[in-house]
C-alpha cells in the first residue's frame, strides 16, 4: 500500500492567499451588492506596457508560421532574454553575472519554492519574521521544519529573525547558525528594506559560517532611495554565498503572464559540488521552459521604450503607496514601509489581531487585504495594504477607511 | 554549512536530451556545413493552429486594457479551460471527471516530475523498461531509488517492468509488489500500447494492492486503434487508484507553449488523506498558474474549429510515422509503434549499441534519434525516430537511412 508524503499534513491550514480568496468570497456571496476593493494580495491591476503587447503579438505571429515556430525552449532559457538580464540587471549595476548564470523559470513563486531541493533534508533554514510564506511552506512540505507549535505559530527547526517596530524591521544574526537564510528585500510584507552596508555584513556573514542566501529581490524595481542594493552580487563576496530570485510579476505586471528568474553563480559551490551545476539539472529535467511569448515579453521590458513604460507603471503604484500611508497615516495609524516597496504595513488599531482587523475592514469598509499574521508570528497586530489597486480604487478605499 | 542534497549526485550524466543536445552542437561546429535533420527530441515543427493563434492575439489584447487585464489565475487554473477538458476529454468519452478535479499546470513534465512530492520518501515505483527518463529521475532526486549499479543501468529500489519485442512490449505484473506504478501509453519511446482490457487489468490489480498509477496520456490524440482507451478512467476504478497527466505539446503542438494540466479524482485517497487536497496544496503554494494567454489558446484547441485543425495537425505527424515505418521496414530494419504513437521504434542493425548507432546515423546521415537505452536498460539495442519533423524532411532523412 502506497503511503503519502506525511509532511504535507503538518501544514496548518491552507495557503494564506487561498484563504483569503474563500473568505473573500464568502463575504461577496453573501452581499453581492457591496463594492468590494481588494488591497490584499499582491496582484497588479495595470494592463501590460505597450512595448511588451507589441512583443508578445510579434511573437504570436512567429508561432502561426512553421519558418519562425519554436518548439521546446533551451534550458536555461532564450539567450535574448538571458543576455537582456545579465546587461541591463547586473553588468550595468558593475555586477559580474553572465549569461550562464541565469536560468529563465516561470516565476519567482516556484523558483523560491523549489530551490530548497537541492540541499540537505537536514539543513537549518532560518527566514525573516514575518516574510512571504512560501519559504517555510516548501520547506515543510519537504520535512525540513521539525514540528509545529500551533500555540507560538511556529516550527521547531526555524530559526526566525523577527522584524518588528522594535529594531526597525531589520534582521539580527540569530543566535543559533543557520544553513540557508532567506532573505527578501525590499521586505514582503512589511515593505521595509535595509541598507547595502548592512547587507553587506550578511553576506560577510554567509561566507563566515557557511551559509547559502537565497535572495528574492521580486520587489527591486521600487527602490527608491540611494544606499539600498538592487541585487546581492553589489555586495563583495555574494558570488560564493548567494542566489538571487527575480520575478517580472511587480515591476512588468507579469502576474497572470508568468516569468521569473534565478541568478545561481558559478562560484558558488559546497565542496566539490557545484550548484549552478545542481540547479541546471533540476531545470533540466524537472521543468520545461517558459513559453517563447512570455521570454519575448521579458525581452521587451529591458528595451528603451519597454523600460520607460514600466517606470512610468511603477511610478503609478508608488503614488498609490504614497496616497496609503499619508492616508493611514492622517487617520492616526501607525504605518511603514511604501518608500522602497509597494507595500504598506500598519500597526493593528485598538490591540486587534490581525485576523480581526482583516474581518473589520472587510466588512466594514469592503476593503480587502492580508493579515499580518498570515506571514509570521511577528507579522500579529500588523496588516498589509497593498499598492496594486487602481488610483480610484486606492482614494475610495482610503476614504473608507477613514470614516471607519 | 550547509549541505546539498547527495542524491542529485548519485544521477549518472545529465538529462537525456541535454547530452543528445550537446552532442549535436560539438557535431555542428566541426561540421557547420552539414545538413542535420532531427527525428530525436520530440519536438514538433508545425506552426500552431490558426485557431489558437487567434485566441491568443485576442487574450494578449485583453492584456493591454484594464479592464479586461488578467493578474494571477485561480489555483487550479481558469474555469473556462477545465469545463472545456472535462466536458471534451472525459465526459464525452463517459469519464465521471468534474471541473474541479482537474489543475491546468504549465506541462506534464513538471507534473510527472513533480507529483512523486506527495508521496512518501518510502514508496516503491515501478516503471516501464523503456520509459521517459524523467519519472526515475525525479524520483533518484528525491532519494526514493535507492543505489545505481552501473554496469546493469538499474536503481536498486526501482521496479522495472521490461517492455520489448519478446512480450510484444506489454508491461507485466511485477514480482514485487509497488507503491507507484507509472504507466505511459501509448508508451514513450516504444510508440506502443496495450488495449482496453490489458488497462483495466492494471487498474484491478492496482486497487487490490493498493498501489497508485501515475498515468501519462501524452500522446493520446495518437490513437488509431478502436480498443485502445484515451483515459485511464475508462477503465472501471479507476477513480481510486489513478492519477492522470496530459499534455498539450503534441496533440496542438504547445511545446513552446507550455500547457498541461492533472486530473486527480476525489476519490483518491491513502487513509484520511485526500491526494486531490495535497495536490491542491502544492499547486498553491510551488506553482502560481499557467499563463492567462496560454490557458486561452488551451481553450481553442477544444473549440469546433481548433479540433478540426488539431485533427489535420495529428494526421501529417502520422503520416510522417507510416513513411518512416514502411520506409524502414523497406530497407530492412525491424521496426515498432507508429501506429497510436507519433514514434517509431527500431531495433539497431548488427548488434550496435543504441549509442553507436546515434554516432552512426549522425554523421553517417546526419540524422538526428534518440538512443533507446537512454529511456531505460531495456531500451539497449533499440533506437526512437519521432514523426514531428516535416514531411519534406522526413522523407530525406529516409532516403540517408536507405544509402547507408
């Protein structure tokens, strides 16, 4: 008889954004006459830039004729696109990543979720608290987290590095010694980042004790101040530490388009091993490439035209960002992040949870967005707003807000 | 320090197509003015049907406007796709398969790589002895396979299931009793498959031991035969023991489009675990959606129009199989499938290896096949020839074979 992968039914309920969507649902069955506005998750509202239609329909039209058709994509991806990233992301930065050293995914989700398969059952994962849940969610489902405290909502083999008002949301080395550290920066959810000297000393830190980052830099098209990395490899010594995700979801709109990359140099190995090594053969034999259309969309966000658009798109969700947290912050809320991420994150009012406040605003304002919580026991008493609505949609829901 | 996951260094040169894909190169660059046709990866060469080429200018356009921009897709994919599959793939054919037990994905690579996930660490597979390399694969990464002796080409801890000229390339019950059965049919490589009845004695026999079978239904649009089934689930119980994978790559040509989709019945089920709400949650959490696009041009495959071309499409690759199976038979050879199978499978002349005979045919005629040993040790002394190249093509690479 066959037996089931026992892990999975440690996972305390279901995927928060699944969760949200039920709630969410529920609440509009039941009053279909009420105007929902969803600030929850993270998903663009913004059609895609003209640059990038004009692409994805030349390369459709490739597709209708057997002399320009293309079949099965190289595994690492196309060398356009590939050489787009590695010019533009990294060498224009002064970073020293090639090529080769990209692999092409259809996302940042699945890149931060599988990329654990290539270390040790036994490795110590430590992540930022609160943080995208999609870190600890994969390692649970492959038996890396111990077990469960339902009490403390956490796991016994996660070393968590709270970020919280307190130290400014900036991560202190943990006490114990992690293997692998995610980080993710600019931060999701709380919308906060840290400084390259500081990040520097993490990477310091990794090559000191051993460990591999894994960094997700989904939200680096929103960085507005100067002294903050738009990539780990600004850091001396990141090549022989890190891998960088990156996704194309927030600075293009790729949401419902679906592109990502990961950046695993050759440096960085673990004894003889080579994870560059490692990753191509998972890409090779456990995925099949991003669709052409989708590589060729990629490809037009890096041109001149392509690039101004997205700043402009970018621009737009900042103004929301701005709008929410000089709004919250009129109606007396206690509010970060929005200067270098599309997200604002706010203190709970009157010691509700976070799951409390979520019901609250739903039902009270229609306004729909994340709780705290749902990233981390540290996220509890916070809730994130996000910056992805409409401009229209944003100014209601603040006006909602305020009357509350 | 961290530690990599030992078993991806136990996997014995790299991926199959990768290493065909390298040989090829070096062979191009010695040779730049050589004319190389390849009848090796399974790649298609027909431009995709105008009425998928429609649907999809007409999504990319929704895409430019805001109010018909689609972000992040439903977890197991947009409703109007899985009406569509549910409705033409199974409830026509009298499949009891509903909407919501089918998840759209972005291939049925990932997902035959993918699936072995929710199964326990010490499960036993067994697998067909020739098959896709990649459901061993998989399964040698996530540590389930045991030790490799090289001499015999074999995992200790998997179950082969010889299929070859001697048992007319029917998989037999195996001696020890497996966890997970993987079935692909018709079978890649051997562009075989078994009948109705044999199916249904897989399914008996899987839910008397209570093993699951993963079954790959890849090249279904293949079948010619009447007592042949196009789903597992017209067998009778299967709805207990099986998991379905489909692709979209060959019947419509999406292989750089990247579609597939999973039926997972509700009534699967190991104990109180529900492997439809396992399935659920990895599709959540590892994977965010095939593309909005994608899942459109996957919708017009089922439309009255895009079937009528799809049929056409079909009908040339099978042509090109009966060239290559009356074209080889002619000049000698013995030769297998091309009759539910866009592949044909040969038995090599004058007891070449499968490797010297790829060395041969490459730069005797530049032809590019696949090695049968690399789909497993019982593929030794065979070799895959593909349909999927053009007509013009196939038959010139018929007329090398035949001046060798």
């Amino acid at each position: 008889m066959y037996k089931i992968n026992e892990n999975y039914q440690k996972l305390p309920g279901s995927y928060l954004f699944s969760t949200i969507a039920k709630k969410v649902a529920a609440y509009t069955e039941a009053n279909p006459d009420k105007d929902i506005i969803r600030l929850g998750i993270g998903d663009v509202t913004q059609p895609l830039a003209p640059a990038v239609i004009a692409a994805m329909h030349k390369a459709v039209d490739e597709m209708a004729d057997a002399a320009t058709f293309r079949g099965y994509a190289p595994d690492l991806g196309y060398e356009f696109l590939r050489n787009a990233i590695a010019s533009c992301d990294y060498q224009s930065r002064g970073c020293d990543i090639s090529p080769d050293e990209i692999f092409v995914s259809d996302g940042a989700k699945s890149d931060s979720a599988n990329i654990q398969e290539i270390f040790a059952q036994d490795n110590r994962i430590a992540v930022c608290d609160p943080v995208y849940p999609v870190y600890v969610d994969s390692n649970v489902m492959s038996g890396r987290t111990g077990t469960y405290d339902a009490a403390s909502e956490t796991w016994s083999d996660v070393i968590y590095m709270p970020c919280t008002m307190e130290n400014g949301f900036v991560p202190e080395f943990p006490k114990e010694t992690p293997d692998i550290i995610y980080l993710c920066l600019p931060n999701n959810p709380t919308g906060t980042t840290i400084t390259k000297p500081q990040l520097q000393e993490w990477v310091d830190y990794a090559n000191k004790v051993g460990a591999v980052i894994i960094y997700d830099g989904a939200y680096e098209a929103y960085i507005s101040e100067e002294n903050v990395a738009h990539s780990i490899y600004e850091c001396e010594g990141a090549r022989t530490c890190a891998i960088e995700l990156k996704s194309f979801s927030k600075n293009a709109g790729f949401t419902g388009v679906r592109l990502g990359y990961t950046v695993v140099p050759k440096d960085l190995k673990c004894g003889g091993a080579s994870l560059h090594g490692m990753w191509a053969r998972r890409h090779g034999t456990k995925f099949n490439g991003a669709p052409y259309i989708v590589q060729r969309a990629g490809e037009a966000t890096y041109s001149p035209e392509g690039k101004a658009q997205l700043k402009e798109q970018v621009a737009y969700y900042m103004k929301n960002a701005s709008a929410i947290k000089s709004g919250l912050q009129e109606a007396g809320y206690t509010v970060f992040g929005g200067v270098n991420a599309p997200y604002i994150w706010l203190k709970t009012p009157d010691k509700m949870t976070s799951w409390e406040f979520f019901d609250y605003l739903l039902e009270q304002a229609n306004v729909v967005g994340t709780p705290g919580s749902g990233f981390g026991p540290s996220g509890e008493g916070y809730f994130r707003l996000t910056a992805f609505g409409s401009y229209e949609n944003t100014k209601k829901a603040l006006e909602r807000i305020r009357k509350l």
